[in-house]
C-alpha cells in the first residue's frame, strides 16, 4: 500500500490546527508542519500528533508549500491548510484509493464556511482541488497567491467524492483585511511576470467577477453572505488589477 505524506503550512493556527490534524489520524502516514514562526500554541498542539514540525521564514505560500514538500518522505502528498479539516466522505474515499493509488493526481471539491454559514454557491463550491497528488509529476505555482499544484503534462487526474471543509473567515471584515494584503502579493508577482493591465481593467474586472458569481453562479441562493462575498470577491480583483497598474506607471515613470 503506498504512503501519504500530509503537509500543512502555519502561522498562529491555535485555534483550527488540531481539527485539521484530527482529520488526518489513521489517513496520512506522517504529518509535516512547516510554521512561520508562530507565537501562539500551534507547535504544542501539534506535538500531540506526532508531528514534524519544522520552522521556516515565510517568502510566499507557493515557496513555502514547495519547501515543504520537500521534507515528505512519501511521493504521495496529501495538501491541507490549518483551517481545513477533510469530512468523513472524503476521509473513507482516501483510504479506499489509498489500496491501490493508479493516478497521479486527485481533486477534492471543498466547501467553505463564512461568518458560521457554508456557501453552497457563489463560485465557492464545488470549488475544485488538487490536493492529493505525486509530488514528482509537478509543482506549486505559478504566483504566490491561490497557488496550484500545477501538473507535469500527461499527468494522470480524478476526483474522489466527499469534501476539505474549509473555516474561511469569521467576518466580512477579515475577509477584506486578507484580499487586500493578497492583492499586494498577486500584482507584485504579475508585475514580475511581465502582464500588462489597460486604463479600465480594474473596473472591468470588478463588474464581471460580480456578475459572474452572483448571477451565473447562483450566488443569490446563498443570501446575505452570498452578496457580500460576491461583492468582496469582485473587489478582490478590482484591487490586483488597480495595483499592478500602479506599478506599471511607477516603472514607466522610472524609464524616462
């Protein structure tokens, strides 16, 4: 039966790390954390399952998901964060893979929780991803903001049933804190990368992110907390697109 490395990347995770853990007792083989140097009681709780803990300075989730699946002694990964745990479903599709795992890669789907609701919509679920996967048919990437596990062509791929539950945010408020600290990260690497963004990009981006996910992907259905992250999802692009050509016009001053 081949073995599962589980890998979960932290920072002041005292409150979700040990539901997290708890979901993966009796699924994953050995159980790595690599923490950003949590001040909080992150590492004493994962002492309690028989954790490699590992401290890192943080340079990007991309980097640091890399380094971590870098210490796994199983090329099978099995990638989580803090405030994730998987459901029972997914728990027993896992190990009934696990017998015999033929692909390369699996996608779970993933529902998210906000301010206490699930959000069955608003481009939030199924909310597709990979997170069981042979580490050497890819890598994380390509930016170090919702970063993927990109697979090498000719990869093998499935989808097993059940869910990651994933305690996004407890508030409107923590949710805008986060966009705008990730927008930051998302327009510096896209800068890096050479993409360009025209006069009206931002606010194009932020009228059809809103009416993509709340019209066409029923993001009304989800009420209240359905407008609010449809609309703070559409100002999420907003801002990545208005920041990166900031430093377009930065760089294009410098020039001359």
């Amino acid at each position: 039966m081949p073995k599962i490395s589980a890998v979960i990347i932290t920072l002041n995770e005292e409150k979700l790390i040990e539901r997290c853990l708890t979901s993966l007792v009796g699924v994953a083989d050995e159980i790595i954390v690599v923490d950003s140097f949590s001040t909080d009681s992150t590492e004493k709780i994962c002492a309690g399952f028989n954790v490699k803990f590992h401290r890192h300075v943080f340079t990007g989730f991309m980097d640091q998901k890399n380094y971590a699946l870098s210490l796994a002694l199983n090329n099978y990964i099995l990638s989580l964060d803090a405030d994730e745990a998987l459901n029972d479903e997914l728990r027993k599709s896992i190990l009934a893979e696990k017998d015999d795992l033929k692909l390369d890669g699996y996608y779970f789907n993933r529902l998210n929780n906000f301010c206490g609701q699930w959000i069955r919509h608003s481009a939030w679920y199924p909310d597709r991803q990979l997170r069981l996967f042979n580490r050497r048919k890819g890598t994380w990437g390509p930016i170090n903001v919702h970063e993927t596990f990109n697979m090498l062509p000719g990869s093998t791929t499935g989808r097993l049933k059940g869910d990651i539950l994933h305690w996004a945010h407890e508030s409107a408020e923590e949710l805008a804190g986060k966009i705008n600290s990730y927008s930051d990260i998302a327009a510096g690497d896209y800068f890096k990368a050479g993409k360009k963004v025209l006069l009206f990009s931002p606010v194009l981006h932020l009228i059809w992110r809103f009416i993509v996910t709340y019209f066409f992907h029923l993001g009304f259905l989800d009420g209240k907390n359905g407008l609010i992250v449809c609309y703070l999802g559409a100002w999420s692009s907003y801002l990545k697109y208005s920041k990166l050509r900031k430093l377009s016009m930065e760089a294009n001053k410098k020039k001359g």
